[in-house]
C-alpha cells in the first residue's frame, strides 16, 4: 500500500479495572512495562509509576462504589499520555492548588483534570522521555 493511502495507527492501551486502591498495582505494572517500551530511564519509569498512583488516589477518593476505574495509555515515540477517568459522586475536579497537585505536576510534566457531562472525572498525564519533571 503506498504510503499516502496507509491508515495512521494509535498506539493506545486502555485497561479497565474496579474502582479500589487494591488493583493499582496493576496500572503501576502497566505503567512500568509501556514507559519501558518506549526506552523511558528507570528514574522516568519511576516517577511515572508514582504519578499514575497519586492520579489514582485523586479520583479513587470520589468514585462511585462498584464502578470501574479507566486508565488509557497513549504512545507516541518520545511520550506517554495516560488518561485515567472514574465515574464520581459529585463530579468535581481535583483542585490544582494542593501539594499532590504540584507533586503530580513535578512527576509527569504536563497535568490536566476534566469532568464531563456525566460526573466522570479525568486526570490526564503527559509525559517526554529525557525531558525531566515539570515542563
């Protein structure tokens, strides 16, 4: 197929899992393997296993019980986005002016929250190889 016509292809990981600080360790796993994919340092590897958990944290303090928590991974090759999302109770965003905030911030180098029409809340995480914390 010439290259004019070839689909462009997402690289994207989506894991689906009950809503309950007990499953993290697998996002915290996934986490790790996909960073390593894409030849992250193990101190990027790190932070990004920290920064997924405290993500987690943030949106697993105001889920809905028995829902599940989304956690979507998107590669391109020189970063990760990881989007993690649950259903909430009130639907707020976490607040931007607290220390996990800022730690998450300093971990993942760009950090963005949403709600959406339905209470879901959104914690979506970018973050460079070789690009160090906060950018």
């Amino acid at each position: 197929m010439p290259a004019s016509t070839k689909l462009s292809v997402r690289d994207v990981v989506t894991v689906k899992l009950p809503a309950a600080s007990a499953y993290l360790s697998v996002l915290r796993t996934a986490t790790a393997g996909l960073a390593a994919r894409l030849d992250f340092t193990l101190d990027e590897i790190e932070d990004l296993r920290i920064a997924v958990d405290e993500a987690c944290a943030m949106l697993l303090a105001q889920a809905v019980p028995g829902t599940d928590l989304a956690c979507e991974f998107e590669l391109t090759g020189e970063a990760m986005r990881i989007s993690v999302s649950v259903l909430t109770v009130d639907g707020v965003e976490p607040s931007r002016d607290t220390f996990a905030w800022t730690v998450l911030s300093s971990l993942a180098g760009e950090v963005d929250a949403r709600v959406g029409s339905d209470d879901r809340v959104t914690v979506t995480l970018q973050k460079r190889r070789g690009a160090g914390g906060a950018q």
